[in-house]
C-alpha cells in the first residue's frame, strides 16, 4: 500500500513537471535590427480574472507602459504591440525562464527575439485601474448601427452647445 | 490617445456654461474594442462626457460629408454644435465649427488646437448667461 501511494506521488509530481510553465512575469527582450542599434523591450504580462493582460515599454523610443494584447496557447505565447504595431510569437522554454521566437515588425521584417524573465510583472496602479474599468459595462453605451442613442441625446440636449468627439481609445 | 485631447477635454472641465459632451470611441486601430473604449473613459474623467462605443467604422463614415472628409473614417474630430442645431435624419447635421488631427485630409487651419476649441465654445457660454 505504502508502494502505491509513493508510485502516486510520483506520478503527480511528474505531471505537475509537463505542465505549461507560466508566462506571468516581467520579461526583457533585445533586437538587433538591422542598421539601427539593438532594442531593448520590456514586457510585463499578467492574467486579469481569465483573460492575459499587460503593458511594455520600449525605452529606446520613448515609449512606457503601452499596451500589450497577450494570447496564450499551451507554451506558445503570442504578443502583439500597440504604438509600434509589432508583433512576436514565441515559446516558453521548459524551465519558464525565457520565451524565445520571432518579432514580426510593422513593415513585415521579421527578427529573432530572445525575453528572459527577469521578475515579478511590474504594473503600475492605472494599469489595475484601467482592467477593472475594462470589465465595468457601465461606462460606455453601446450605439446601435445608426447611432440612435447618441442622435436621441443630441436632440435632448439641443439648448446648450455641444461638443461631439470621434476618437479611438487606443 | 493624444495628449492634447486629454488638454482639451480638462479645459472643458472648467467652462462654467452648460455644454454637453459626447465622446463616440470607434474601432480604427486593431486595439480598439469595446473594453478598450472603457478604458479610455477612466483618462476622460469629466462628469461633462458621455461615452459612447460604436463597434463599426461605418458610423463613423456618416460623418464624413459633414466635414468634407474626401475618404476614410472620420476620426480624432472634435465638431462642434451650437444650441438649435437637430439630428434629424440618418446623416449627422453638419456642425457650426470643427477641429481635427487628420493631417492633409482636412483643411490645416482646422488642425486641433486646445485654446481654439474653447475659443469656439466660450462666445456661445456668454451669449447664454
């Protein structure tokens, strides 16, 4: 009986080993690019309820918490960079430590790319700001194709001056 | 979102008139979707804007003939409305006054400019007092 209950312990420690190692965490990554000095880019990846959420910083171009959009498949990581529009696919290695692949940038050259954890994620706190805002359905309203909701509250509001704003939120 | 929007919206945060606000939030970048657009509410914190998501360019477009936007998606404009003014049909009502970032696409003395846009809002907030 004790032989079976160490064969089982065994086993579960052996399954917990395949398991996907984890991409939360900070990492740091350099490109060389051609005809231009190498690129240090800092990505810091989190899970917000079930979704992947994160932010880089590309310090060479002057860039600090952006946003990151994260999907996650097994040990395949794909990233993709708003801003510079780039994107990197990439595995995790075994041990978690690196997550290594290709950056696709946005005029389609393609790099090598080696991040190497080098910590906890870093996220400031109007990044949780942000993600719980991201969750909270109240804060916007949802325009029918038309856009009747807003030509109703046009027509409300049609003795004051208004100001009407078409933006995009990234 | 620009810096210079976030300025302009703050300035409006301190016209003492009654002026109503709408920021529509638009899919232009692959970034952009609903969760993103509650996002950039948090950075327009005025009690003064109402958020609105719309999830297709085609809105957008509606707006393009009011302001002589040859092609594209009317985005990252600011038009302005004076009091009387009524959306009538399915085509927004061409607005009094409007600024822009579009670059060459619109008219370069309507590229935005923070301290004109309320320079465009202020004259009405006197006449109405």
């Amino acid at each position: 009986m004790k032989a079976i209950r160490w064969l089982l312990m065994g086993v579960l420690a052996l399954a917990g080993c395949a398991k996907n190692p984890s991409p939360i965490g900070e990492w740091k990554g350099m490109a060389a690019l051609p005809d231009q000095d190498s690129v240090t880019a800092i990505v810091d990846i989190t899970k917000v309820g079930t979704r992947w959420a994160g932010q880089f910083d590309l310090p060479y171009h002057g860039l600090e918490d952006y946003p990151l959009e994260i999907s996650v498949t097994g040990s395949q990581v794909h990233l993709y960079f708003a801003g510079p529009e780039a994107e990197f696919q990439g595995a995790l290695s075994r041990d978690g430590r690196a997550l290594s692949g290709t950056a696709t940038l946005s005029d389609g050259m393609k790099v090598p790319l080696t991040f190497r954890r080098v910590g906890d994620a870093q996220l400031s706190e109007m990044f949780w700001k942000l993600e719980r805002a991201a969750d909270d359905s109240s804060l916007v309203v949802r325009l029918s194709p038309d856009g009747a909701e807003l030509r109703a509250q046009f027509n409300a509001d049609r003795d004051k001056t208004r100001l009407l704003m078409l933006l995009s939120p990234t | 979102m620009q810096d210079s929007v976030l300025a302009v919206v703050d300035s409006l945060a301190a016209l003492p008139h009654d002026l109503a606000v709408y920021a529509v939030w638009e899919p232009i970048f692959r970034t952009d979707n609903e969760p993103a657009a509650r996002k950039a509410t948090i950075l327009l914190p005025s009690v003064r804007v109402k958020n609105y998501w719309v999830g297709s360019q085609d809105f957008g477009k509606t707006f393009n003939g009011c302001i002589g936007l040859a092609s594209g998606v009317a985005w990252d404009v600011y038009l302005v409305y004076l009091p009387g003014r009524v959306w009538d049909g399915a085509t927004p009502p061409v607005p009094d006054d409007f600024m822009h970032q579009l670059g060459d696409q619109l008219p370069v003395e309507k590229n935005l400019d923070g301290g004109k846009l309320r320079m465009m809002l202020e004259p009405v907030a006197e006449d109405q007092r």
